[in-house]
C-alpha cells in the first residue's frame, strides 16, 4: 500500500463529475487499499478517490473511531437510492478543506447500492453520522465539496479562512498544497 496525494481546494479534480469504474479488479482494489491507508493517515473517516487526483467513483469511508476496531467501507460505484425526508444537521470537514468546518443539512437516512471490494453488489441503509458521511463523499463524486452546500455568505467567510490557512503553510514550506 501507498500514501496518496491528497489534493485541496481549489484542485480542479475537485469539481470534475467522476466516471464509473467498468470493472472491480486489480488495480481498483490497490487504489482502494491506497485510499484507505491515505484516509487513515491524514486522518479522516472518508475519501473519494478524486481528493487523491482520480477521477474514478470509489470512496472509502470508516467512522469508527478505534484503531483496533476499524470497520471500513469500500465503495465502488456508490449511488443512493433512497433519502429520508427527515434532516439532520451534522459539522462537516474536509481532508480536501483542510482545517474548516461548518454545519451541512443532509437526509438524516440514506440506501445506497455499490459494489464492493470483489466487486458484489451490495445495498444498505446508513442513518446518522455515517449517512452524512456517505453523503458527503458521493458529492466528491459528483464534484460537489460541502462548502457547495452552504449560503454564499458562510462559503465566501470559509474559503476566505481556508486560503489564509493555506498561504500561511506555504510560508511554513508545507509543499502539500
């Protein structure tokens, strides 16, 4: 396994809509395994594979919060195909913002359809945080970050907050960005 490049807003690939995978081999599984040992690392509960500058529809995702007891998702060609009318409110981050947060409404109940690491079709339903979490990351997918989902006002103040953030790691020499 391989740590990724994780790349940040503004990164074109962000806003790129990611094409489907044709096929569950090989090479999609490493880029799973890759993903998930980046997410891990940065660390994060989710990543969609064109925050690592792939523009391919593959997310993994892992809310718990044990390293002894992880429990990851993989997910290739995520779609939802149900959402609750019920809404939650839930402060969401980004490895692709880093260091910014801010409260995103979502369907507090989410079933999503994809095929796993061998390729199976699968189906579940996610509520609470791991909904917002699937959410979030099939939005990578469709080239939507969070702050897209916010008023104009709170998006501006963020990006604004992010891009000092940023320009005060480039004076420190982080080469990330």
């Amino acid at each position: 396994m391989a740590l990724m490049k994780i790349y940040e807003y503004p990164h074109p690939v962000l806003k790129k809509k990611a094409e489907p995978v044709k096929e569950v081999n090989a090479e999609i599984r490493k880029l799973l395994d890759d993903m998930l040992e980046t997410m891990y690392d940065a660390p994060g509960v989710g990543l969609a594979a064109p925050q690592v500058g792939v523009s391919k529809r593959v997310i993994v995702i892992d809310i718990s919060h044990d390293e002894d007891a992880r429990t990851p998702i993989y997910m290739v060609n995520p779609e939802i195909i149900w959402k609750s009318d019920e809404i939650s409110v839930c402060e969401e981050g980004c490895l692709s913002v880093p260091k910014q947060y801010a409260e995103v409404e979502r369907p507090a109940s989410v079933t999503v359809r994809y095929l796993d690491r061998l390729g199976m079709m699968q189906e579940f339903q996610a509520d609470d945080f791991l909904a917002t979490a699937v959410q979030h990351e099939i939005d990578h997918l469709d080239g939507i970050l969070y702050v897209d989902r916010l008023s104009r006002l709170k998006k501006n103040m963020l990006l604004k907050k992010l891009k000092k953030y940023q320009e005060e790691r480039a004076e420190d020499g982080d080469k990330n960005l």
